[in-house]
C-alpha cells in the first residue's frame, strides 16, 4: 500500500478527552473515530488489525474443532423472558421495540438465541458433542463508556457455546477452550494469564477470565509471578485427548492467579514472598460452564444411549476482539508510538524513501515493495512528499514492527537500512538480504 493513497488521518497532538494510551494512539494513528460515546467507526488501518485478530481467533478455534456460524445483533425479547434473564440483565441491555411493537433487544450475548437454534435441531446425544460459534458485534449500554474500545458500548466479540452429554464431557470442553484461548493470546504476542473469577450475570460455578497485566487495568489481580513464565510455544495438543488437554490446563492454572472478587489472601500468603505480585490486569476473554442452567429453563434436552431424556450440559466462552487492539497496545507501546507485535501488524513492513523524487532512491523502493509483495508480503510504502523526520515519526506511530530506510547515501554503497520497532537496532544490508530477512520473520505466520 502507498501512503500517498491512503487514508491514514494522524494527529500530531494527543487528543484531550484520551485518558489511556492505547486510546490516545488509536486516535492519533488514525484507527478510529468516535461517533458517540462509547460508538466509534474503524477506519482503514484499525479495520486491518481488527480483521487481523478476528482470523488468529478463527483459526484457534477452528484447531480445537469448533464450528463457526453467525447469530443476528438483534434478538426476539421472548427468548430472554424464557430463560429469565430479561428483568434480571439491567439498563446494559438496549431494549428496543419494532414497527410491530414486538419486544427486541441488541444482544449483549447469545446463550438464549443460540440454545434455541440447538433445541430445534439436536434431538440425540450422538450429534454430540458441538461447540458452535461466531464472531459478532455486541452491545451493552454502559452508563459510563470511557478509555476507547476498552469500555465502549459497541464491541466486536467472539462467544462460543458448547452442548455435552454429561459435565465430565462439557469440563473437557471448558477446558479445551483454556487452551485454545491461551494459544490464540499468544500468538499476538499478548501474555495472557488464566485467573479464577466471579461469573456475573452469566451464571455458572466455573469461570476463568483471562487478564493481561497493565497499569490501567480495570481490574486488581493477585498472582504469582512464575505464572507469567508459562508458555504454550510451539506444543502440538490433542485435543481430543481429554488428559492432555486437562494436563496443560493444570499446568496454568495451578499456580495462584486470581482477580479482587475471588482472591483467597490466606492462599496467597502461602506463595514465597517474592512470587507474590499485586497488579492491575485487562480482561481480554472469559470461559463459563454453567451446566443445565439454560438447558433446563428453555426444554434443550437429548435421547441419551439408554433413551432417558436429559438437559445438556453446557458453557459459554468469549473473546473482546475489538477490545484486544487497546490490551495489545496497552502492553505494548512507547513514547513514540504503538509498537504491534508481528502477528496481528497491519503491513508487516514499513519503507521509508528518504529523498521522493530522486530516482535512485524511487527505483530502489518500487524494487523493494515489489519484491515484498513476490513474497506474499503488502509493505506500506511512504512515498509522500514529506521531510525525513515527519515520514519516521509517522512510523513510529503507526508502530510497524520493521522499517525499511532507503536514501541516496546507503545506496551508494549498495545498502538500505533494517530497523526494528521493538529494539530501534537498525543494520545495513542489501536490499535483497532486507526483503529475505522480512520473508523470513513472517514465515508461517
């Protein structure tokens, strides 16, 4: 892409109603625009990250065997008045009629709409088990929307519901959804930790929430600092080997991580003292298993072998996507700028042309973009008209993981420059050897 022709509105000032960094540099990048409280547009760079994480978390779930569908934004009120939730949810819940005064509601979850879809179509326990899911926009109406897409009203969610025979089978579920969501964190580049939490209104005995520690966190958290040492990496799991799948669970979850509302702070003492870390944490997702809570109240049952009829067994499991852009730069940043981790980057490569016009200098970037684009790589190329010093800071911005500097002195020697956001160590190389060591990085990803 050629900065020339894109749409990439920054801003030289920090925005004065921007509390957070994350919501300052989203702003100042050009990511989003607000359009009400809590209600923002996602312009061209913020959509291509957005559209970035929705696809690592496709892919992990679609790699723990999970099915993807997609539910309206809009549900019937009757299917919340069934399982009781309707009175009980709060002013969160935009409640709406249509033109035929019919009750509606801008979902701020699925669990009823997506156990009726199951009551209509699953009769035996040999359809099961299923884990259904989607990636859908939400609303909640929060009375008090603040720090950009970390506590807006509209977000993008992903939420998936599993439907089991008996709890031992949705337990292998919760706990498969653990592992996928660790993988899925940390391929961008997030050190998400598992923490014991409350359920809220979504009910249920067993919930984790998954926190990434930053000093504007919503939330207090209490952990032993070895859990942040945990890594999944490269491990292939089964996992449709309930024992290795509970094995990794226990790996994450043995070691004491909790929010305020379930910390035991006799446990805690119990952990040498100079593991024991009190801090602030981002929620980023949040897996349930609430059993028959929804089943039972809305008549969601299956033949089972010996033809008893029986509740299924079910949970809920969801990820902020939109929400992940502020965790992801909220843990990730510097003075200068966002700095993205290269799984969820908006163009893996930035080329900067010192000299516009000269035509070494013109001719050595148009080799490079489209030597990167050969390899499958769409570098964003500022090729405007611009002083040097304004052409890097919109770089740092933006927060591209690489930069490619090409100026009429380095290519004097046959050389272009390699710097990394992350580090600032910039090298000298040919041209060439810049794009394979680009390819490189990326490969795989």
């Amino acid at each position: 892409m050629r900065l020339s022709r894109y749409f990439l509105p920054v801003l030289k000032e920090n925005p004065a109603d921007a509390q957070i960094v994350s919501h300052r540099y989203m702003l100042r990048a050009g990511m989003i625009r607000q359009q009400a409280a809590g209600i923002y547009s996602w312009l061209p760079l913020g959509f291509r990250v957005l559209k970035r994480i929705e696809q690592i978390v496709h892919e992990e779930q679609v790699r723990a065997g999970h099915i993807p569908m997609l539910m309206p934004t809009l549900q019937p009120a009757d299917l919340w008045r069934e399982s009781g939730r309707y009175d009980d949810y709060g002013q969160e819940m935009l409640r709406i009629k249509d033109r035929h005064d019919r009750d509606m509601l801008y979902g701020p979850t699925n669990e009823e709409m997506i156990t009726d879809i199951f009551r209509t179509h699953v009769n035996s326990y040999k359809d099961l088990p299923l884990t259904l899911y989607h990636i859908q926009w939400k609303f909640r109406d929060e009375m008090r929307p603040r720090f950009g897409v970390m506590r807006g009203r509209e977000f993008l969610m992903k939420d998936g519901y599993n439907f089991d025979v008996d709890k031992d089978a949705a337990l292998h579920a919760y706990n498969r959804h653990m592992v996928s969501y660790l993988r899925t964190y940390e391929r961008m580049g997030l050190t998400a930790i598992p923490m014991r939490a409350a359920s809220g209104p979504i009910g249920g005995d067993n919930t984790h929430e998954f926190l990434v520690l930053a000093a504007t966190g919503e939330s207090e958290v209490f952990y032993d600092s070895a859990v942040t040492d945990l890594k999944l990496g490269d491990r292939a799991v089964d996992f449709d080997n309930r024992a290795e799948v509970a094995g990794v669970c226990k790996e994450f979850t043995t070691l004491y991580a909790r929010t305020d509302e379930t910390h035991d702070e006799s446990l805690f003492n119990q952990i040498p003292e100079a593991r024991r870390k009190v801090g602030r944490g981002i929620e980023v997702g949040q897996i349930f298993y609430f059993g028959t809570k929804y089943s039972e109240a809305m008549g969601a049952t299956v033949v089972t072998a010996d033809g008893s009829r029986v509740p299924v067994e079910m949970g809920s499991h969801g990820i902020g996507v939109s929400r992940l852009l502020g965790a992801i730069i909220e843990a990730s940043h510097d003075d200068k700028g966002i700095i993205w981790p290269e799984g969820v980057t908006p163009f893996p490569v930035g080329i900067v042309n010192l000299k516009q016009g000269d035509a070494g200098t013109d001719a050595a970037c148009e080799g490079l973009y489209k030597a990167l684009e050969a390899r499958g790589l769409e570098a964003l190329y500022d090729d405007r008209d611009e002083r040097a010093g304004a052409k890097f800071a919109t770089m740092d911005l933006i927060g591209l993981p690489w930069r490619i500097t090409v100026g009429p002195r380095g290519l004097a020697n046959g050389k272009v420059e390699l710097t990394s956001r992350r580090t600032g160590v910039s090298e000298e190389m040919s041209a060439e050897d810049a794009v394979e060591r680009i390819a490189q990085i990326y490969a795989g990803r």
